[in-house]
C-alpha cells in the first residue's frame, strides 16, 4: 500500500537550521533592545520554552552575562478550552519582576495568534512590562487575531489543511526538526 502524498512528512528545518533560525534571532533581539539587562525571555510551553532557555543561553554567550528566562502556563486563558480535550496545566516560572522590563515572549508555531493573546492575558497577572515583543520559530500565517511576531525564524506560508510539527531535543527526545504533513490530495 502507497502513502497517499497528504500523509508524508516534509521536513522543512533540520537540526542545523534550527540552530541557525535561534542564532538569528538572538542576535535580532539584542539589536532591537540595546540594554539586555532590562530583557526577560519567556517561553510558551510546550516547545516555546525550551526555545527560549537556547535564546537565553546564546545571549549569554553573546553578552557575557545572564539573560533571565522562564516559562508561563496560559491553559486557564486559553478560548478553546470547552472545544479540545483538557491539558494539564504546566508551570509557569517567572524568573524576577517584570514590571517595567522587557519581555520577549517565545512560542513555536504562529498561527491564528490565540495562544498569544491568552499568553499577554496571563502575562498581564503577573506584572506590567515596558514593553512585549514576540519571538517564534515558525510563522505560518493565518492569522485570526491581529498580531504579529517581532522575531521570526522561518515564515513558511502553509494551507489550512496541513499541520507544522517542531520537535525538539529536550522535549520531544527527538532530532531537532519541523515538519508539514497533510495538505491537498
């Protein structure tokens, strides 16, 4: 039996791309913000985290010092909790105050921008930034929301139909890659 073409997995990013996408964007958010002292990290669970903590650790090395990163759960604020079955509830760890700093949120995948207006509700229970900008791996478009990533490692312009896969080394125990799979028969 032959694999019909809307179920074969394209890889679109491999490990060293990756790598390379996490550079860039370091080196574009230290650009845009002069003062890295005044700069929090913060990933987005699943994946958006560990993105962030190799944002972070590359900034170090670039700045010679610590950049501050965490992770921030938005399950209570998402829109579609009635709609997708029940995720539990991952932890959220804000390294300091971010009242009057910059936060760089991190995420994976841009898509609709509803996971990050639930993102920016929490964030906002937590304390006042100067100022949020947004930073992510793979924006697809298809936005339903009007937002848009400050920082973007690739935009890969995708249909409805298909699904983007990131895995990652830490979290997924996999290669690090991004994936498309589905689409038009």
């Amino acid at each position: 039996m032959v694999a019909s073409a809307s179920n074969m997995a394209r890889q679109v990013l491999d490990a060293t791309d990756i790598k390379r996408a996490v550079t860039r964007i370091t080196h574009e958010i230290l650009e845009k913000n002069r003062n890295s002292d005044d700069l929090v990290l913060i990933g987005i669970p699943t994946r958006g985290d560990e993105l962030a903590a190799r944002i972070a650790a590359k900034m170090s090395e670039v700045e010679g010092k610590t950049i501050s990163f965490g992770s921030l759960d938005i399950t209570m604020y998402r829109d579609d909790l009635r709609m997708r079955p029940a995720r539990g509830l991952e932890p959220t760890s804000i390294p300091e105050d971010i009242d009057g700093k910059v936060v760089v949120l991190v995420d994976d995948v841009l898509m609709s921008g509803r996971t990050i207006r639930a993102a920016l509700d929490a964030l906002n229970d937590h304390g006042r930034p100067r100022a949020v900008q947004l930073a992510v791996l793979v924006d697809r478009g298809h936005r339903e929301l009007p937002i848009r990533a400050d920082f973007v490692g690739k935009n890969l312009p995708t249909s409805m139909s298909e699904r983007v896969q990131v895995r990652l080394s830490l979290t997924d125990d996999a290669d690090d890659s991004v994936t498309i799979t589905g689409g038009e028969e």
